[in-house]
C-alpha cells in the first residue's frame, strides 16, 4: 500500500477546527441549554428546539447531557428540524431584503443617469453586489434545506467550527498592513486627493515619458476615496486571516508585493492610455489567487467549500469589473490574480500532506521580512511624495 492510499484512508487529525476542545465546558446549572452573546441560558429540552426554531433568539452554541462542552446546534439529533427551519426563516429574510435591493438600485441608477451629472455606476455595483448575490444565494440555501439531512447537517457544523477557530487566529501582518494604508490616506486626505494621486499614484504618462517607474509601487498604497480604502481594507482583514491562519504571516507580504507589481505592470502596458491608478486591488488579488491555489492543492485537509468560496470571490469581482469597466482598473486586477497564482504554484506543492498550515522555508522567511522592510519603504515615498507636492 502506497503512503498516498494510507493517507487516503486514514481520517485527517490534528485539524484543530475538529479538536474536541474547541469550545467551553458546559455549564453544569441544568442539562440542556443555550447562549446568547456568550452567556449560558438554561432551558429544558422543549425550550431549547424552540429557541434554536426562533430567528428573534440570537442563540449560538448549545448544550445537552450527550457531550460534555458546549456545541452548534447542527451537532444535535433532535435540533435537525429546529435548525432546518431557523435556517430557512432567515433565507426568507434574506430574500426580502434583497429585493428591495433589486428594486432600489436600477431606481437610483435610472434616476442619476436621467437626472445628474454624476457617474452611476456604483449603483449597479451595489445592485449586484447586495440585491443579485444574495438573492441567489439565499434561493440556494432554501433549495439546500428542503433536502438537508443528516450529513449536510454535520458538513455544516463543521464549517461552523472551522468558522469559530478562524476567527480566534492572530493576524499581526494583517493589521500592519491596514494600518500602512490608512496612514497613506490620512496623507491623502491632508494634502487633496487628486493632489495626492497626481504626487504618486500610477500617471502613465510620466511614467513612459519622464521614467518615474517607482510609480509602480506609490501607486499600490494610495487609494481615491473612503469608499475605496473602507472595501479594500476590509478584503485585507478577511483574506489576510486566512492567509495567516493557514499560510504564514511571512507570505503575506511577499504574495501583495509581488502581486501588486503585477497589478502595476499590466495597468501600465495593457491600458497605457487609462487614467491614473491607485489601490491595494492588485495586491488583493494576488492574495486571492494564491488561496485559490491553496484551496485547489491543499483540499484534503481545508474544510469543504474553501476552494468554491475563493472561486466564488474571483467570479464576483470579474463580474463587478465587468459592469463598472470605466471606474475599476481590470487590468490590475488580472495582473495582480496572475501574479498570487504564480506565487501560489511556488509556494505549495502538489505532495499529499495532513498539514493544513504552509511551513516556511529559510529563504521564504528571508524573503517575506525583506518584502516587508520593501512595502514600509514605499509607504514612506508615497507619503513623502504626497507632502512633497501638497
């Protein structure tokens, strides 16, 4: 027998969002109970399924006399139905707010477009992003529970554990990271904004004629208004945890600057005639494509629906740059995805492993601190240059 078949056949371990211990020890003041907010609410068993039924009750995680801590109600037998029908409830509340957002949108859009000066566009970005999306996947969830059964319920359990445990994980590089960019902003924002994108973001123009190639880099740390730093900080907390819960902080740097210089070179010679560009969206990307390989080359031991969740993100934001083509920078955005790709098939190999973590190498550690000191240099310029011209 190969070491691939026994891996194979042998259930994965050490996975800590499976660790019996992920969760508290029950409280021991009755045998079935409830929390709401983290606080211990006992009930009997009657009073528990109603509880879990109800969506007007934020119940989290339970307890009954079968397991010693606390667990999701998708853990319990008898809470099956109570969890199939919560769930749909909030489906169906799902489904009516993304109506209106269906209805709301096209209204503004058709409005601004009859009416202002103003580019439209964001309302369809904002169509698609909080009326299309979720009203396709709350139609989903609806048509999932109606045929739920006892494996789809233990599948979501464990997405739920794995959710729970993602969200203890430390993500010190993250941070440093969002608090570079909001530094710049501030710069930004003292000195003017189209001010502040003339000084150092992406003028292609004096790129190709004066030679101001470090404009490839400025341009990655600066971002044209609240909205735009407010989505992309966001998209770094989320992907940035998972890069560090299961890559290594020392991965993210050298994935956003690798894939940010990308994103830079392919707005430049794909668009040479575009606007100026700015924002962390390469580099975001990259990020994206290196978990896309991850998810694909680690799926053995990632929780199921990792891979489809990134290739979900991928679709979503194609879909966004292909209806806001005049206010989003495509380019960069295919750049900097290639970019974390290249990076991803680098990095991690195709050998079957239970290691759900990357584990760097020496010259990977020496890469990402050097990557790091690179990315507070051009922090520095960029707010340099924006002082500079303000």
């Amino acid at each position: 027998m190969t070491d691939e078949t026994i891996l194979e056949n042998t259930a994965l371990t050490n996975l800590p969002w499976e660790a019996p211990d992920l969760f508290p020890v029950k409280p021991k003041e009755s045998e079935f109970g409830y929390t709401v907010r983290g606080k211990p609410v006992g009930c009997s068993r009657e009073q528990l399924a109603d509880a879990i039924r109800r969506i007007d009750v934020p119940a989290g995680l339970v307890w009954t006399p079968d397991a010693p801590r606390l667990v999701s109600p998708e853990e319990v037998p008898f809470l099956f139905d109570a969890v199939r029908e919560r769930e749909t409830r909030e489906a169906t509340y799902s489904l009516k707010t993304a109506l209106i957002h269906l209805l709301m949108w096209p209204a503004l859009f058709v409005y601004y477009l009859l009416f202002s000066d103003k580019n439209p566009t964001i309302f369809l970005i904002l169509f698609l992003a909080f009326g299309v999306v979720p009203a396709i996947q709350a139609i989903n969830t609806r048509r999932k529970l109606r045929r739920a059964n006892a494996i789809d319920m233990s599948r979501a359990a464990m997405s739920l554990r794995y959710g729970a445990w993602l969200g203890t994980r430390k993500m010190m590089a993250t941070w440093i990271f969002v608090g570079l960019l909001v530094a710049v902003f501030l710069a930004q924002f003292l000195s003017g904004m189209q001010r502040s994108i003339n000084a150092a973001g992406l003028v292609k123009p004096l790129v190709f004629q004066n030679g101001e190639y470090w404009r490839l880099l400025t341009c990655t740390v600066l971002h044209g208004d609240i909205l735009h730093i407010a989505f992309n900080a966001l998209a770094l907390i989320t992907l940035g945890r998972l890069m560090e819960a299961h890559a290594h902080p020392i991965y993210l740097p050298v994935t956003f600057l690798f894939s940010a210089i990308c994103g830079s070179l392919a707005s430049l010679y794909m668009t040479p005639d575009g606007p100026p560009s700015v924002g962390a969206s390469g580099g975001l990307m990259g990020m994206i494509g290196f978990l896309l390989v991850m998810g694909y080359r680690r799926k053995d031991v990632l929780p199921q629906g990792f891979l489809k969740a990134i290739l979900f993100s991928i679709a979503l934001i194609l879909g966004i740059g292909l209806i806001a083509a005049g206010m989003i920078d495509n380019a960069a955005h295919l750049g900097g995805l290639a970019g974390g790709i290249v990076l991803g098939l680098v990095y991690i190999t195709r050998r079957r492993t239970r290691n759900y973590r990357l584990q760097p190498s020496v010259p990977a550690n020496i890469a990402g601190a050097m990557c790091m000191g690179v990315i507070f240099v051009i922090a520095g310029l960029a707010v340099w240059k924006i002082v500079k011209m303000g």
